[in-house]
C-alpha cells in the first residue's frame, strides 16, 4: 500500500515576467522508494485583474539527471503513522534549475488567475506520472502564462 503526501511550498509564487515563457517551479525526485505524482492543486491568488487569462502548469520529466536548487521543501505524511518520505522536492519563485535529458510533457493542467484547478490521479494511480526509487529522475511542475507575473500557490500531492 502506498504512503501518501504533500508538498506545500506555502509561497506565493509567480509566472515568467516575459510573456508565454515557461518558468521550472517545482521538482520532487524519488528517493530508495518509487515516486507517483498523484495530485495537482494550484490556484491563482491575482487581485484586481482587469483581463481573463489562466496559468497551465506542466508536469514534465527530465530522465538523465534530477532538476535541483530553489528551496527545499519537505514532503508532510498525511497520515501521522507514516514514515518519513524517502523522496526530495524544492520550489522556486523564478525557477529551480532544470535536469537533462528530455523533458517528456507527462501531464497539463490549468487554473484560473484567481481560481483553482485541481488535478487528481483517481480512483487509483495508474494515470499519475511516476518515477523508479533511487533514479536520478525529476518530475518538475513549469508553469506559463500569456499575461506577465500572475501569482499562483500550489500543493502537490505524492505517493511512494
């Protein structure tokens, strides 16, 4: 039975300042144990927005080597019982530096500027992108926007 978890990096972060252009804000790599991204909850945290547009976020995996930087963020059990989590993630505001070879688009998902857009892996997690324990793998969320800087948070929800 898998042992699930959240990573909240409890920051606003924002999109590129150069319109369309894709920042690398958020990567989880696998530790001894197999990794499944199960859940994908942004929401855009714009104020007094005067035009519709949206944020996609883009789960994408580098296969050669992990994306690294940004700040670190530990993944929270949701149950107290679990073990600590085996796997690494970090954020950044900008972005964190990308691994190598590839990316592979594994997922898309969008949001409003003030709303949210939730992905799930249900009822099990067959559709979540997933990664081997101890590969030297990343699976990074980018975000992009055709309107500069909106402010979004995001959680996302992992399985080992």
């Amino acid at each position: 039975m898998p042992l699930y978890y959240s990573i909240v990096p409890g920051a606003i972060q924002t999109t590129n300042v150069i319109a369309g252009t894709a920042n690398d804000a958020l990567f989880v790599k696998p530790g001894t144990r197999s990794l499944w991204m199960r859940a994908i909850l942004p929401v855009g945290r714009g104020a007094n927005l005067t035009n519709i547009s949206g944020i996609t976020y883009r789960v994408e995996k580098w296969f050669t080597t992990s994306s690294s930087g940004g700040t670190a963020v530990t993944a929270s059990p949701q149950d107290p019982g679990y073990q600590a989590a085996k796997q690494t993630a970090g954020w950044a505001v900008g972005a964190v530096v990308s691994g190598t070879g590839g990316p592979t688009l594994m997922k898309s998902v969008g949001s409003g500027t003030t709303s949210p857009g939730n992905w799930f892996a249900f009822p099990s997690l067959d559709d979540a992108p997933s990664l081997e324990g101890s590969a030297n793998m990343s699976l990074d969320i980018f975000n992009v926007a055709s309107a500069i800087s909106l402010s979004y948070e995001m959680e996302v929800g992992t399985a080992e």
